[in-house]
C-alpha cells in the first residue's frame, strides 16, 4: 500500500507533476474571512472543542449587525458556518445569508455544511432540495466541504456519532452539485482512521467527482486534539500530513485542487505541502474558531501580502483568486 511507503521524495515528486500538470507552478489563495454565527450547538461530538450547550458560560449567538460589522469591501469570500443551534428557525440562518449578501454583493457566500443542511432539513420540514434551493436563492454561492470527518462508519462512531453519517453527506452534497452549486470537501485526519480509511474516503469522493464535477478542492484538515474529548491521542508524525495530502493529489486526479488548510498544519509546515501536490493556500481567514478552540497554534488571519510573499518563497506563482477560482491578479 502506498501509504506505507517511506520514500516521501518520489511520494512528492509524483503528486507535484501530477499538480504540475493542472496548473503550472501556481498557488491559489483567497482574500476572505470566517464568519462562525454562534457555537451553541444540538449535539457533541467528541473530536469539537468549538460546540456549547446553550448554557455553557462560553456559549455566544452573533447578531446580524455584529457579523455585518466583521465585513470589509475588500472581501471576495465569506464563509460561513456555526453550530446548530437548537432554538434559532431555518430562517434565521436564511436571513444572516440575505444580509451578508446585500452588504458586500461582490463577494461570493461559502455557507453551511453539509451536516447543517441536514440540521434545515430536519427543523423546517422541507427536504434537502428544497433547503439548497433556498440558500441559493438567498445568496450562497459554494458550500464549504466541512462535516465530512472520516466516513468509515466506526470511526464516526467513536467520534462524532450524533453527526450526519457519511453517506448522507456524500447524497447532500450530490443533491447540490445537481441543483448546480458546487462545493468543497473534506477529511479529518489524524486520530483514530486508519490508512484504510483514508483511502475509503478518497475513493467515495472521487466516485461522486465522476458522477457529478462539482467539486472546486480537496481539503485535509488535520485533527486538533488539545481541548477536546480526544486530548489523550497522540500526533502522528509529520510524513503522514505529507503522505495525506500528495496521495490526495493522486488518488483525486478529478479534483481540480488540493488546498492546504494552513490553519490546522501551521504556515511553515503548508508551505512544505506545496511540494507535495497541493494548488491552493486558502487565504486570509482573518478570524476563525472552530479550529482554534480545539487548540490550533496557528496565527488567526493573515494579509494579502502574507500570502504572495510565502508562495514565492516556496519557488511558486502566487494567483489571488474568488471562492469560484476565477483568477483575480498574478503575482510573477
């Protein structure tokens, strides 16, 4: 098995003429910002720090006029996603889309997983269909890949059993891509999955890329454990961030991205990722929770200029992009 290998340069070497191939020496990234409406939410999950009961004294609920407060002009995407939130109507989360929407028209809305659409399902009655259609209709434009997690149904188990199974997540984000909103997608990786697990994951979205081509990226996101239920695993060693992300590449050759979630690897260690198959930095962020509360060291946001200085410095072309991957400007 090619997880097994030891010889992480022809690893990389493969995954970076694999990303060669699509898209030259250039690095994508993205000026946009993390909006998290609040963190109350339904349901724990052992591996989230993030998730509060509504009478945690570290529970909080944005209102519309503080998440317009957070926008700037400048932003070409704003991504959305938050808890699920057992008091707040499908329409409350249909009204922060709408108003972030009219604020900063320019930019393109990234909101809600999969496992909240489920969640809008579930509190409104409407089927899946018909609550994309909304959101759609309010103003997102992609869905973000998160709440896939690992989709062996074991591990899901031991992690986040109260969640929306995997194969429901692979049928929510199908409905959408037919529906002609397109998405990311996403592993955890880094607790309790096996390499066998991993490739599972990969095969099933590469599957449904075949069926459907409405993914933009891929997206590991490496488990942060420190202040969550699963603070006793230990972490794996940095050549696994690497063997994740360049069989990434190869194995989800239908996937025009590969992005490096510099938020849970760390900036130096998302450079090192661009060596192995990885297309996309992501971007500014300015200011993300999730992560963060599980214990993530990484700074919280950074600038534009950030960004084109670190991919020139790993030998790459920077290309600021929207949340659709249209190119913007080329930083030679």
């Amino acid at each position: 098995m090619i997880m097994n290998t030891r010889d992480l340069n022809s690893l990389g070497l493969l995954a970076k003429y694999k990303k060669f191939s699509k898209d030259g020496k250039k690095i994508y990234f993205v000026v946009n910002r993390h909006i998290n409406p609040t963190n109350i939410c339904a349901i724990s999950c052992k591996f989230c720090a993030f998730g509060q009961n509504k009478k945690s004294p570290d529970a909080y609920e944005m209102s519309i006029d503080h998440i317009l407060s957070l926008l700037d002009e400048e932003l070409k995407e704003i991504h959305i996603v938050g808890g699920l939130h057992p008091d707040w109507k499908f329409d409350k989360y249909l009204e922060i889309i709408r108003e972030v929407n009219n604020a900063i028209p320019t930019a393109h809305i990234k909101a809600y997983t999969a496992v909240e659409i489920d969640w809008f399902s579930q509190i409104s009655g409407y089927k899946i269909e018909e609550v994309i259609v909304k959101l759609m209709e309010a103003g997102v434009d992609a869905l973000p890949g998160g709440g896939a997690e690992v989709f062996a149904p074991e591990v899901r188990k031991k992690i986040c059993s109260p969640k929306t199974t995997g194969d429901s997540w692979l049928s929510i984000h199908k409905a959408a891509h037919k529906l002609g909103l397109p998405s990311n997608a996403t592993i955890l990786y880094g607790h309790l999955e096996s390499k066998y697990d991993v490739i599972d994951h990969f095969d099933k979205l590469r599957s449904l890329q075949d069926q459907t081509n409405g993914f933009f990226a891929f997206i590991p996101v490496l488990f942060q454990p420190y202040n969550t239920r699963l603070k006793h695993l230990k972490p794996f060693p940095f050549s696994y961030d690497l063997k994740v992300h360049a069989l990434a590449r190869l194995y989800l050759d239908n996937f025009p991205h590969i992005k490096a979630y510099w938020i849970t690897l760390g900036e130096k260690a998302a450079q090192v990722t661009f060596h192995y198959g990885v297309s996309d930095a992501d971007g500014t962020i300015i200011s993300e929770k999730i992560i963060h509360d599980a214990g993530a060291k990484s700074e919280v946001g950074h600038t534009r200029d950030f960004f084109v200085n670190m991919i020139k410095d790993s030998g790459y072309v920077p290309v600021e992009r929207d949340a659709l991957y249209n190119e913007l400007k080329i930083y030679e």
